[in-house]
C-alpha cells in the first residue's frame, strides 16, 4: 500500500477517536447526578398514593379566617357609634309612619263620634270613653331588626328608663330609650326603637331625665315588659353623662 495512504487512514483513525472521546466525555459532563439510595421521588410518591389522597395534595384551600364584621373608620375594640335610625332595618319607618297615621286617623273618628248613638248601633269608631280599657296609646310599630348590628360593640345616646323609679334604687336592667319621657308620659316608642339593658353589676342613674352615651355589645334579643317591648338588647359596658354645651 502507498505510504501517503497509510499514513492518512492512521489520520482519520485518529480523528474519529478523538471526537469519540470528546463526545463521550461532553455527556458525561451534562448528565444529572445520580439519585442516591433510600430518596423517594415525586413520581414515586403519587405512584404509592391512593386516588384520593392524591386529589387533595394536589388541592390547596386557603379558607379565611372567620373575622369580626369591619366598620369603615373604627379600630379594632372600639365601639361603634349609632344613632337610633340605625336600628331601624329599611322600609321600617315608613311603615311606622303609616301605621301612626292610620291609628290617629281611627281617633279622630272615635272622638268626632256621637258615643250614645254610635255604640249602640256597634259601629267600631265609637268614642272611647276616658279611663275605658281602650282609653291607652298603644306601642306601635314592629320587632324587625339590623341583623348586621348583632354581636357589635357600639356606642348610643339617650335616655334611662328604669323599672323602679325609688331615687337610690340600683339597677341591674333598665330600658334606653331615644327621647325624654318615652314609656312614662307618652305612648313607647316602636320596639326596634327601644334597647333593653343588663349590666353585670347594679347602677344608680341620677338623673333619668338627662342624656347619656350608653356602650355594650348589642344584641338582637326580643324582651316583653310593661313599659315597653324592645327587638334589641345591649350588655352595658359604661354608661356616661351626655356632654351639654
């Protein structure tokens, strides 16, 4: 065989050695590491799991956390400060309004009425005879209530109506009421206008016909007494004179 071939078969021999080498040892450079003994892999681990168990890995629920209900402006622990329409759900006092003037409407038949006549032909618009069972102002209006105001701490102005009316009596419940001499001289107001109160230790109120901010955690709580029927009932934390400038 002529020299020159030989020697450029020993060459190319040697070429393709050499990128053998370098393309063995590239792999070798880029292939992972091996997985040590006793390791479990993601793949092997749903392999192991039930269908079950596998659908709730797979889901992650972040359930919120049950919070108190978030007033705009007040910090937490503070009382919310209300007025007495608050309490009123809407539509109520419209229906209250209607329900006052369809009452006094009734009276004002009754007292035009001639009694004599009138009663005894039994016509319902007969005069009220004063001192009669009839001859009371009734408690009007209805129980409905802000549910969202059940459970808050809130703070109220108003006035106290205590069940005994002795000077140096203590009171461990009373009424509160939006208007002085509501439940006394007047007819009560609606009773989702009228809070029932409870304090964990007795009070005495000087003065009954002054105002005062009353705060507690309110509830929606129906009570029935003879001054009035209330829809709410508050858990008196402080009862404060109302400031009079």
């Amino acid at each position: 065989m002529n020299r020159l071939v030989i020697c450029g078969l020993a060459l190319a021999l040697s070429a393709c050695g050499a990128a053998e080498t370098s393309t063995s040892e590239s792999s070798r450079a880029i292939a992972p590491p091996p997985i040590p003994e006793g390791v479990e892999t993601v793949e092997f681990q749903a392999a192991t799991m039930s269908q079950a168990e596998a659908a709730a890995a797979a889901i992650v629920i972040d359930e919120p956390a049950q919070r108190e209900p978030v007033y705009w402006g007040v910090k937490e622990g503070e009382a919310l400060t209300i007025m007495w329409e608050d309490l009123m759900p809407e539509g109520s006092e419209e229906a209250l309004a209607a329900e006052y003037e369809q009452f006094y409407a009734t009276l004002e038949k009754r007292y035009a009425a001639n009694t004599t006549t009138l009663a005894n032909a039994g016509d319902p618009y007969a005069a009220i005879a004063e001192g009669s069972e009839l001859d009371f102002m009734p408690q009007l209006g209805g129980f409905e209530t802000v549910d969202d105001l059940d459970g808050v701490l809130v703070r109220i102005p108003g006035y106290v109506v205590p069940f005994d009316f002795s000077s140096d009596a203590r009171l461990p419940e009373f009424l509160f009421v939006p208007y002085m001499g509501a439940c006394i001289h007047t007819p009560p107001p609606a009773p989702n206008q009228i809070v029932f109160i409870r304090t964990e230790e007795a009070v005495r109120v000087k003065d009954i016909w002054a105002p005062y901010w009353i705060e507690g955690t309110l509830r929606t709580e129906r009570t029935d007494n003879e001054l009035g029927n209330t829809a709410y009932a508050l858990e008196m934390n402080a009862l404060d004179p109302y400031p009079m400038r």
